[in-house]
C-alpha cells in the first residue's frame, strides 16, 4: 500500500528540485533603460549667453621642389604655395532665436599644403556661424561688435595665410632656393556672446500688490 505513495513522493520531489534547477540557471534578466525623449518632448531652453572661443584655421605650408622630366632630371624649382586658412564668421539671420546652437569651441578647417608641379595648396572654406539679430561680442568685458541687421558679418577670428613655396623664391642669384615659407598661424579669441533682448514694457519701483492693481486696470478697457 505504501509503494505507490512512494514512488508519487520521489516523482513531486524531482519535478521541484527541476523546476528549481530551471529557475536558477535562467539568464538574469536586466533592467532596460528608458529611451530618451524625442526632440518634440525634450523640454525647450532659451539660451541668450555662450563663451565661444573662436579658432580660425591655419595656413599651409609651402612645397619644396624641382622639375623632373624626359632628359631633365634636375629642373627648375615647382614648388606650389600652401593654401589660407578658414575665417570663423558670425552672421546675423532672423530664423535664429537664441545661442543653443554654439559650442564652446568654434574651430576652422587649415589650408592645404603646397604641392610639385607648380600645384597650389586648396584654401579653407570659412566656417560661417548663424546667430541671432541684435547679438552682441565682448571680449575683456568690452563690446567689439555687434549684428543689428540681417545679414550682417562678423569676422571672429582671422585664418592664417598660406606659405610659399620655393618656386617664389627664384631671383637672379637663386635659380634654385631650397627654402619654403611656413602657413600662417589662424586667430584665437575668446568671445562673450549675448543677446540683445529688448522688452515691450517694464515696471521699476512697484511693490507686488501694486503691480497686480496696475494690471488689472491696463486689462479693464480691453476686455470691454
């Protein structure tokens, strides 16, 4: 009478220490992380002052070299001029609301080295920063300039110019220089950027409770 209750004990038994087994070697499972909010749902700032530094890209180099041809192994000196550098540019554009879009540092791109054959280096684009109507460029806590209208540029920082190379340094006693001219060195300013921010109306001087009663009688007449 007993066998069968036996045997139905061992089978409960093994089918809970499987279940357990089971549940001990699952791979664990990790909390995940919540998506970021899309740019619709992001919370929107308005940002009316940045520190920029401005950093307009270098000139290059000069090339060092001589012509090669059929039967004319050492020719004339052809070594081509480096290119400019790139101008970091602020300009005034009305669909621009605030300075949220500049990054602490605003780098351009350097000109190009010189090449053989009389190939001159390719110079820099500029790079051309909008930003909005009325803004205005301190340095050292003075206003360097400032964008009133549409359109208006700002040069922040100057590119460096490109060096020569030898072929420019050919003269009646030199036909053949050895000698280049290094790109010159690009600007490096630091600005504070603000916005001019002009207010339709202000009060000066009003406690609170004056300034509601002052209020509510500039709003009476309309709403009649």
């Amino acid at each position: 009478m007993r066998q069968p209750y036996l045997l139905l004990w061992t089978q409960r038994l093994w089918s809970t220490s499987t279940a357990a087994t089971a549940v001990l070697t699952k791979r664990p499972v990790f909390l995940r992380k919540p998506d970021r909010l899309s740019n619709s749902q992001e919370a929107e700032t308005f940002v009316d002052y940045r520190r920029v530094r401005c950093v307009a890209g270098d000139g290059g180099n000069g090339m060092v070299s001589f012509f090669r041809g059929y039967r004319k192994p050492f020719g004339g000196p052809d070594g081509g001029d480096g290119g400019n550098g790139g101008h970091v540019l602020f300009k005034a554009c009305s669909h621009i609301k605030d300075l949220s879009h500049l990054r602490s540092v605003e780098k351009a791109d350097r000109g190009e080295f010189g090449g053989s054959k009389s190939c001159h280096g390719k110079s820099a684009e500029h790079l051309e920063i909008p930003v909005p109507i009325g803004t205005l460029f301190k340095n050292d806590g003075r206003i360097v300039y400032e964008l009133p209208r549409e359109g208006d540029v700002f040069l922040g920082a100057r590119g460096g110019a490109g060096g020569h190379g030898n072929q420019f340094y050919v003269s009646n006693e030199v036909r053949k220089p050895i000698k280049f001219e290094v790109g010159g060195k690009g600007e490096e300013i630091v600005y504070d950027v603000e916005m001019r921010v002009i207010a339709t109306a202000g009060l000066v001087g009003f406690r609170m409770p004056e300034n509601l009663l002052f209020f509510e009688q500039y709003r009476e007449p309309s709403r009649k």
